[in-house]
C-alpha cells in the first residue's frame, strides 16, 4: 500500500470531506491523522462545534486509516464522547489508531484535540471490509 498516494486520493477526492474542510496529513499502517479548519456554518446555535462535524472529521480520519489495510470499506457502527466544549475552537486534529484489524471488521480508537491542544471528543469507529482490494472496483458488492 503507497500511503502518500492513499493521502493524496483521500484529499482529492471531493464530497463530504472537501466540503468540510477536512485534511488527510499523515497515514501508516492501521493509523492516519487529519485537521479540519472550523468555519461558523459548522457550529451549533451555542457558537460550539456541533458534534456532527466531530463525527464526521472522526469517521473520515478512522476510515482513511482503515483503509491502509488495502481494501475497501464502509462505515458499521461508530461511538462518541464529547469531552470538552469548543467553543474557543478553530482547528480539529483528528488521530485514528487501530484497535483490531480483521478479516471482516476492524476497530479503531480516534482522539480529536483543539489547537490548544484539549482533548475535545473520543470516538470508537468499526469499518467491515467488502473484501475487494483497493483498484479492484468490480469486485464491490454492497
């Protein structure tokens, strides 16, 4: 697996993740990490994150670093906790590190800190394999 060029399709690929400002910065095997730039649409009517966003940058993030595995996968279950408020909050550093690799599903554990450097929210995101290897889109079944 090219982990840069993994990187570089996760950042260029539009959708939910562009629209959102987030960033792929890092992947290795079984982890990634990547920052999203808050903007006030992306806040709830209390001037804080809304938990949403913090879902989404922890979905892409435990997704990108499922998928340095080299199969492709979808979303099965995720949990979070929002520990901290956000208010002061501009710019979200998401780390995914892997918990289980399986054949069928795998877990991962995201920590996501504010620019000074807070623990904000925790998530634990489950990804199932469709078994088809990264490249091999006919073998998609879902």
């Amino acid at each position: 697996m090219d982990y840069d060029k993994l990187k570089e399709q996760r950042n260029h690929q539009g959708g939910h993740a562009q629209d959102m400002n987030m960033k792929i910065l890092e992947v290795g095997l079984g982890t990634a990490v990547g920052r999203m730039e808050i903007e006030d649409r992306m806040l709830n009517p209390y001037g804080a994150i809304h938990g949403g966003v913090l879902f989404s940058l922890a979905d892409t993030v435990g997704g990108t670093a499922a998928l340095s595995r080299g199969f492709y996968i979808v979303t099965s279950t995720g949990t979070i906790n929002y520990l901290r408020g956000t208010r002061r909050s501009r710019v979200i550093t998401a780390t995914a590190e892997e918990v289980k690799a399986g054949k069928t599903l795998s877990i991962y554990d995201v920590s996501m800190k504010d620019e000074h450097d807070r623990l904000v929210a925790k998530a634990v995101m489950t990804y199932y394999s469709l078994g088809a290897a990264i490249g091999q889109d006919e073998k998609i079944d879902y």
